[in-house]
C-alpha cells in the first residue's frame, strides 16, 4: 500500500487556505474551512492560521495569488508552520509551483482525506479501495509533482519511493491501478456471496454525515462494540450485526459517513461498500441536529444516496445530539415551558416534512431510544409483511 501514515507522535503546526470564487459566499467558505479545519484535527495537526482570497478564478499557477502566496510564506516563516493545506483541489503544478516558493510541504483537501482513510483502513477490502484512489488521485498529477514520489517514510501526504522518468512512473501508476481494479472485484464478488448467505433478513443501513453517531447508535441497537470517536471517518469498512427487537430479527450496518467535496475518486473507490446502503430495505438517515448546518449535511446525503440509487428506500430520520442542541439553542434561565413549546414545534416541523416518519433523540445520554427501537421495530415488521409474508411469526 503506498506510505501514507498520519503523525502521531507530536502535533504538526498547518496553515489553511481558502480560494472564495464567485458563487461561493464568505459564510460558506469559513464553514469549509472549519470542516477542513476538523479534518486536519483527525489527522494530528494544529491550525495555526486560515487565509482566505476573493478571486473570480484560481491562480492557474499556484491558486493564490503572488501576494497572498508571499504572506503565506512570511507567516509560515515565523510561525515555524510545517505544511500549507489547501481548501480545493490542487494541480500537480501547482503544488510543485507553491512548495518551490514556499520550501513548505503542501497539501489539498483530497489528499488529507485520502491520508484519513489510509490511517484507519483495517480490512483487505477498505485498504484496496484506499489505495486505489490514491493511485487515482496521483495519476493526473504525475507531470507536476511526479518527484514527490521519490519521498522517503511517514507522514502526512507521503507517497513512498518512486522512478525517476515520469513516464515510468505512470506505466507503473496505470499497472497498478489495474492490478487493484481486479483485486477490488475478487473481494466485491467475495461480499457478494457473504451477504446472499445471510438468509431472509430486513436489512436496515445507518446513513448520514461524518460524525453525527451513527456508530454510537450502532452499539446501542446491536449491543456491538463499533469504533466510536468524536473524529471524522472513525468508522470505514461497514459492520453488520444481527439485532433482535420484540422477537423481530433484522440485519443492521453501519457504514462510513459521507462529507462535502468528498474526493470523486474515493466516491467511486467505496461503492462497493456502500452495496450495503443499496441493498437495504430500510435507512436510518442519522442527524446531527446539533451542528449549525444540520440541513446541508442532511442534503448532502440526500445527494450521495441519489448517486447510489438509493433514494427511493424507506428512510427514517434520526435527530440525534438533542441534549446538545438544547444546549446550544436555549439560554439555561429560559423558561421551561417556553422551551418545552419550542422544542415542540421544532418536531412538528420535521414530522411534517417527512411525513412522521422522524424520532429525536441522543445517543449518548439514551435519551427516546425506546421510541427510535419501536419506530424501527414497526417499520421491519411492514417490511417482512411485504418482502417476506409467509415468515408471519416476525410480525408482532
């Protein structure tokens, strides 16, 4: 696999940085740039400064512009900074081009993403799709920063040894990108015949965005122990668990949480192991309720389930993080009442637009994880009505 392994042993000190182009506000680029901030987070770095530029297109040199590039590179001077990570994607060139004028290491937003995935890929099928896209990802970027392969040992975006001429290096990139193509279908064939061999179960998926529970709410469904952390990608490969409720049995699977300007590459790379999300009779759309732009995260996974065909699946909205929200939300002297009638029309506006089909809870304080049980417990059993009739005894 190629050499991608995140710093663990000290903090790494990263400048981040925004391009606003036209369409694109400055509210919206600052709540990228918290995300991507959050990214670097997971991967063992402290931002140490954000800078952003109003340009109506990219610098097709080096994205910023010359000034804005001579103030990177004065602070990165001072601040004793290590690596520059950039917002969007970036050219071969044009990290070539900044890392010249820099002498700083530099990074985009889908190679960090990428570096994430290496770091936490544990089985045979999560590592193949990892580094293929990697391969992917370095591919077209060959002619711009094909000595990047050269490097040597870890760290965050190394690539490992490479050639020296670069049309070596691309014969070898295409090679091994087929060789991980047709590993990748073994594998795929192998799931295949894992999931046909699970028997005549309702299948229920937790979806949603990166770091909204659902491997929380996985281990109070399944009584499983899934990784669980407040980082983004904690969880990879997908995880199914038999679960039992009212005498109803059902298959649930946590799969990896989806995230704005996801690498197109890796999109295509772990589709395979979103064939659980497509092969689910039920979807539990887990979201964080709490954070200030729950909605474009919800349709952010409306958008990648339309990808997957997937859309059309009975979904239910879990609203989870209540006891933060309230946190967040409501001065702690509100009265009461007022709050409790508040809280109330925030469910009514959400049962309304999704029909009743929605439940609020908070997964680490188990708060109406009874009501979320009975509501999927309710939905399974209309599904064995339908899908499987004669298995009557999963009906009450």
């Amino acid at each position: 696999m190629i050499e991608k392994k995140i710093i663990k042993d000290r903090i790494v000190n990263v400048i981040l940085v925004s391009v606003i182009q036209q369409g694109v506000s400055e509210h919206k680029a600052l709540e990228y740039l918290n995300e991507l901030s959050f990214l670097a987070e997971t991967a063992g770095c402290k931002t140490v400064k954000t800078f952003i530029q109003k340009l109506k297109s990219p610098d097709s040199k080096t994205f910023v512009g010359k000034g804005k590039l001579q103030e990177i590179k004065e602070y990165a001077a001072k601040k004793n900074v290590e690596m520059i990570i950039f917002d969007d994607e970036l050219t071969g060139a044009q990290i070539s081009n900044i890392e010249s004028e820099t002498k700083i290491f530099t990074l985009d937003r889908s190679d960090l993403i990428l570096d994430i995935f290496a770091s936490r890929a544990k089985t045979a099928q999560a590592k193949v799709q990892v580094e293929l896209a990697q391969y992917q990802y370095i591919l077209p970027r060959l002619k711009g920063m094909w000595k990047h392969l050269e490097r040597q040992g870890g760290g965050i975006g190394s690539r490992g040894p490479g050639e020296t001429e670069i049309e070596t290096d691309r014969r070898i990139v295409k090679d091994k990108i087929s060789l991980l193509k047709k590993r990748l279908k073994e594998i795929d064939k192998q799931a295949f015949t894992q999931r046909k061999e699970r028997g005549e179960f309702i299948r229920v998926a937790l979806v949603g965005y990166t770091n909204v529970g659902k491997s929380t709410i996985m281990n109070l469904l399944g009584k499983s122990e899934v990784f669980a952390e407040n980082k983004l990608f904690a969880t990879l490969d997908t995880t199914t668990r038999k679960v039992v409720l009212g005498h109803t049995p059902f298959l649930l699977s946590d799969t990896v949480g989806f995230i704005r300007k996801l690498p197109h590459h890796l999109i295509e790379s772990f589709k395979s192991t979103l064939d659980e999300v497509h092969e689910a009779d039920l979807l539990l759309h887990v979201v964080d309720i709490s954070h200030p732009h729950f909605e474009e995260q919800l349709d952010v996974v409306n958008k990648t389930l339309h990808e997957l065909d997937s859309l059309d699946k009975p979904v239910i909205i879990v609203f989870n993080k209540m006891d933060e929200y309230e946190r967040n939300t409501y001065d702690e002297w509100l009265d009461p009442e007022v709050k409790e009638q508040l809280l109330i029309e925030l469910q009514q506006k959400w049962m309304h637009k999704n029909n009743g089909r929605c439940v609020f809870i908070s997964a680490t304080h188990k708060t109406n994880i009874p009501e979320l049980r009975q509501m999927i417990l309710n939905n399974v059993r209309t599904l064995y009505q339908q899908k499987y009739p004669y298995k009557t005894e999963f009906f009450y």
